[in-house]
C-alpha cells in the first residue's frame, strides 16, 4: 500500500516538477544602493510571431515566461504581448515620452550584415559605429557599437523626449526614485542605473504617454518592493496597480506613471 502510494504520488507530481524545471531563470543586473535595476520592456504587438523572428534575428533568446513570449537580451527581457484593451500600434515610439531605445553591439558593420541578410531593416548612422534598425511594428531601434563588450549585444539607453524646461526635473526624479546616478551622454543629461542608461532630450512638439502604446511600459526590478511601495505611498504617490504578488509565481508587482506619462512596472523576482 505504501509503495502504491508513493507511486501515486510520483504521478501527481511528476508534471508539476517538469513544469518547474522547464520555467526559465530570469536574470536580472546587481542591484544599485537604491536596490533598484533594469527589468524588461513590454510591447504591445499584434504580431508575436514576427517579432519573435526579429527579436532572434538581432540576436535575442526567445523563451517562454508565463503566459508571455519573451525574448532575451543582456540586460533585459523584451516580452511580446498585447495587453489588454490595448490595440496593435503603428507608427512605433516616435511622439511617446519614449522616443527609442537603444543596444551595443561589439561590431557594427558585422552586426547590421547579418540583419539584412536576415530581412531586418536598416539605416546607417550620423556617427561611426551607429545604425538603426526596425521591428515589424517600426520600433526604431538604435545600435552603437563599443568593441570591449563582453558579449555580442547587450542592453544601453531608454531615450526619453520631454520639454526642454522639463529635462532636469526628469533627471532629478528618476535619480531620486531608483537611485539612478546623473551624468551626461554625449551632449545629452543622462542617468545610470545597473543594466539601463536613461538619456533626456529636447521634444519640440508635445509627446503622450506609453500606456497602451507600443512601448506599453518598462519594468525595473526593485529590492524589497513592498516596503518600497509603503514609502511612496506615504509620500503621495498614486499607484496604477497598488502592491501585490502573483499568487502563482509570488512575484511582488506595482504598477505607476512617471509625472511625464511612462507608464512603469515594479517587479520583486
């Protein structure tokens, strides 16, 4: 009876340790002081499929996290999913308070051969190095070259367009938000923080927020999320999606918009 039992149990078990073992280990950038570190970007596509293929061709790992076709970069995960109420964008980024964003590569020219080879398009640069390519949704996509990169491709910058009066608010909150350290890139005030580089510019005409646009939103992961949603909430912040956790996964999540419109996701793995 007892082996009967065990073998039973085997039974029952058996496909939920499969499923764990097949459950991909996310990972993320060292956190900073601030225990905060780039996360993921989530693009609203209607298309997964095809941006699937894109996001392989540049160079990312496709996996399966969830519900959500994903695919991995040093740096971040791009997960392809269409969010609720949302509908497939077209036009990309350009009008969003995020412009672009932007990755390394260790060789440019041998980079972009590749790309076209593979159907990716995509436009040279303005300096030596540089390039652009574009999904199947036209998500501008900049690439800059820095030979002493560890591995092939790897995450750089968000680029954030805002009123000129308004970039060094910006800069001053997101360094006081996630402890990302204020600096400059190239001519441009910029912010660091483990993973992710946050670059401020000039928009000359008003720009709208990323909530149910092509870029839905960006994720950073934070240490300790639930104390840090306490502490925000005590300062007045409004939260979209107020602390909770997956009750799947155990995952902490948040969910708030920056005062410029980027809708932001907070994640506890």
């Amino acid at each position: 009876m007892k082996r009967l039992i065990s073998m039973l149990s085997l039974v029952v078990l058996w496909p939920l340790a499969a499923s764990w073992a097949q459950a991909p280990v996310l990972q993320y950038p060292p956190p900073n002081e601030a225990g905060a570190a780039m996360g993921h970007l989530h693009l609203n596509t209607g298309d997964v499929e095809a941006n699937k293929k894109f996001w392989t061709a540049l160079g990312g790992t496709p996996m399966k996290v969830g519900q959500f076709e994903v695919s991995q970069i040093p740096g971040v995960y791009v997960y392809l999913h269409l969010a609720a109420g949302a509908q497939p964008s077209s036009g990309g980024m350009v009008g969003t308070v995020v412009n672009h964003i932007g990755f390394r590569v260790q060789n440019t020219e041998q980079a972009v051969t590749r790309w076209k080879a593979a159907g990716v398009k995509v436009e040279p640069g303005r300096i030596p190095g540089q390039a652009y390519v574009y999904s199947p949704d036209d998500m501008r996509i900049e690439i800059l070259e820095d030979k002493s990169l560890a591995v092939p491709m790897a995450m750089h910058h968000i680029h954030f367009y805002v009123a000129e009066a308004a970039i060094p608010e910006i800069q001053a909150w997101y360094a006081k938000m996630f402890g990302a350290k204020p600096g400059m890139r190239g001519q441009n005030q910029a912010a660091d923080m483990p993973g992710v580089n946050l670059t401020f510019s000039k928009s000359d005409t008003p720009t709208v927020g990323t909530k149910g646009r092509l870029l839905d939103h960006i994720g950073f992961e934070v240490k300790n999320l639930e104390a840090y949603c306490k502490k925000l909430e005590a300062g007045g912040m409004k939260f979209d999606r107020p602390y909770s956790k997956n009750p799947q996964t155990g995952v902490g999540i948040a969910f708030f918009t920056d005062p410029w419109g980027t809708y932001i996701e907070l994640n506890e793995h």
